[in-house]
C-alpha cells in the first residue's frame, strides 16, 4: 500500500467513526503526500465531512452539492474497485435522499458495469438503482432485469426479497411475490417482510390472510416500542400534534376538508386491533372513524385519530412530523373515499 493510499484508509476509518477532526487531519496529510485537489478521493471525503456537519448552514449544503459536479464520474473511474464503490455508493445513496435521482442512477449502472468490483459491492450498486428504478423511474421491467443480476448468496437477504416481491407486484405478478416472501418466512420469520405480506394480500382481497400477518406486525411493534396502550398521552403533546393536523388540513382544498371539517380530534398512542381489522394500517399515524364511502353512500368521518406513539416511531427529529400526518392523511382519505389526493398513490 502506498502512502497515500495509507493515508486514505485512514480517512475511511475515521468517516466511518464520524470523527470529522480526524477526516480533516488525514485529508490535510493527504495533500501533504501529494493528492491533487481534484482527486475523487479527496472530494469525496470534503464532502462527507459537510454532509455530516450538524452545524452546516442551508447556503454552506447548497455549496456542497454544487461542489459534486463530475464527483460521481471521476468515482466510477478509480482504479481501485473498492474505493470506486465506496465512494460512488455513498455519494449516490445522499443524492438519491435530496431527489437528485438521474445522476445516482447513471452512476450506479457505470459502477455495476465494472467486472473487478467484489460480488458485494456490485450487488449493493444493483440493489440501490432498482429501488430507484422502481421508485422514481417507473421501470419495473429495468428493476427486476438489475435485481436478476444480484449475486446469488443474496438471493435469501430479506433486502433482496423485500425488493424483489415489490417489484414483481409493480408487473402484476403478484402471486410471485407473495411465494416469494411466504418462503422467505418459512426460513425466517421477518417482521418487515411480515408488514410487506400482509400489506399485498390486503390489497389483493385476502383480507384473512393479511390480517394474520398485520395483527402479528402490530403486536410486535408494541412490544418493541415499549407502547402502554392504557397510559393517556401527555396533555401537552397531545394539543402539538393536534395543531399539527390542523396546520395540514389548512392546506386542502375546501371540497376535500369539508369532508372531515365536523369531525372530532383524537390522540391516541396506537392503531387498535379493531381499526386494523377494519382497514386501517397497523403502522398508520393517523385514522378516519366514521363510515367508510361506497357506492351508494358518500361516508362519514366522526374523528380523526393521531397515533402518538407510531408517530414517534416514524420520525427521527419533530420537524418530520408534519409530513408523517400529511402522508397519513393522504392515505385515509384514499382508504375511507377512495380519493387521490397525490395522483399514483
């Protein structure tokens, strides 16, 4: 291993430990030893460094990523496999986070073209651009054709099938998919691709089947969230995350707010098994009662119920949870009028 090559490795294991003061050391030593400013290697570490950043300024991340131009690229290219896929993953996985979808994309199928990557590295760079290919290119057909290409010791990785199942349901192939995790379970009981079964078989109709596998996802996630189903929520959180709904349902249109304008507001710590029976996610943050539209009857919502807890489970940080409810909100009225707020939902 050369020297700059040690001072890199260096770098690496400091990133991964997210000591930034020591990132910032081996870079300077880095340049020291020689590295060219526009080394991929070093740009990449630079940029890491700010994405990481808890104090960065919305003008300094904007910099940043104007800083990424031909980053990806020059990554694909290094000589060696292992650096090209770290660097090229990392880099793709934040763009992919900020909506920066085309260029991830192109990057992952030049680093999946390589023939010297480790048969780790070239399935992670698979798997990442057929979750983009079916979550924000529409390409189900280019997903499974990547997922084909998957190494086979992955093939039983709850990731891959979760990915794949997801993927053949997209194709109308939904039987696949649920072969495909009914035997993944049979290995080993998965409490997410539990969530992803029960979640297709409810939409195939199946509503015993689904219910077998959504009652059992909501009783384990009590207990792995510790939820006291009979403890009240605080006073106080309840009325934020009240004023939170209400912030939202200011934003609706008046033909779809009038729908739930005289409707009660309610916080609650969990979906109960009786909501779930009755339609409702078993990790919703937010549920209509009332009487569900049909054909002959336009419904009726008597309350809106916040689920204090599931939100809390959702989120990383309390600005995401104004988008948790909108998101919730979304899928009930879908659910309770089948109406599409977001077309494609």
């Amino acid at each position: 291993m050369t020297k700059l090559a040690s001072i890199f490795a260096r770098a690496y294991d400091a990133l991964e430990a997210e000591d930034l003061d020591g990132v910032q050391a081996a870079m300077a030593s880095a340049v020291d030893a020689g590295a060219d400013e526009d080394d991929a290697r070093l740009r990449y570490l630079h940029f890491m460094t700010g994405w990481l950043d808890e104090d960065a300024s919305e003008t300094e991340l904007e910099e940043l990523f104007g800083s990424t131009d031909g980053l990806l690229e020059a990554a694909v290219a290094l000589q060696d496999p292992s650096e090209a896929a770290r660097i090229t993953l990392d880099i793709s996985d934040i763009l992919i986070s900020i909506g920066d979808i085309d260029d991830a994309e192109h990057a992952l199928r030049a680093l999946s073209e390589r023939e010297d990557l480790s048969s780790e590295a070239d399935s992670e760079a698979r798997l990442l651009r057929a979750q983009v290919l079916l979550d924000h290119q529409e390409d189900a057909e280019e997903a499974l054709t990547v997922l084909d290409g998957v190494h086979p010791s992955l093939h039983e990785d709850p990731g891959y099938v979760s990915l794949r199942a997801a993927v053949l349901v997209d194709l109308e192939r939904g039987a696949e998919g649920v072969e495909l995790l009914e035997r993944s379970l049979e290995r080993e009981d998965d409490t997410e691709l539990r969530y992803q079964l029960g979640s297709i078989l409810r939409e195939a109709d199946d509503l015993d089947g689904a219910l077998e596998h959504l009652l059992e996802v909501r009783k384990r996630d009590l207990a792995t969230h510790d939820v006291d189903l009979d403890d009240p929520v605080p006073a106080d959180e309840a009325e934020d995350l009240r004023r939170h709904l209400e912030d939202v349902l200011d934003t609706l249109p008046d033909p779809v707010i009038n729908r739930v304008a005289a409707a009660a507001i309610r916080v609650e710590r969990w979906v109960g098994e009786a909501g779930v029976r009755e339609g409702c996610d078993p990790r919703t943050a937010l549920a209509f009662e009332g009487r569900p539209a049909t054909e002959d009857d336009d419904g009726q919502v008597d309350a809106l119920v916040l689920f204090r807890d599931a939100i809390i489970a959702l989120i990383e940080d309390d600005d995401a949870i104004i988008d948790v409810i909108a998101l919730s909100l979304v899928e009930e009225f879908d659910r309770f009028f089948d109406l599409e707020l977001i077309p494609g939902m």
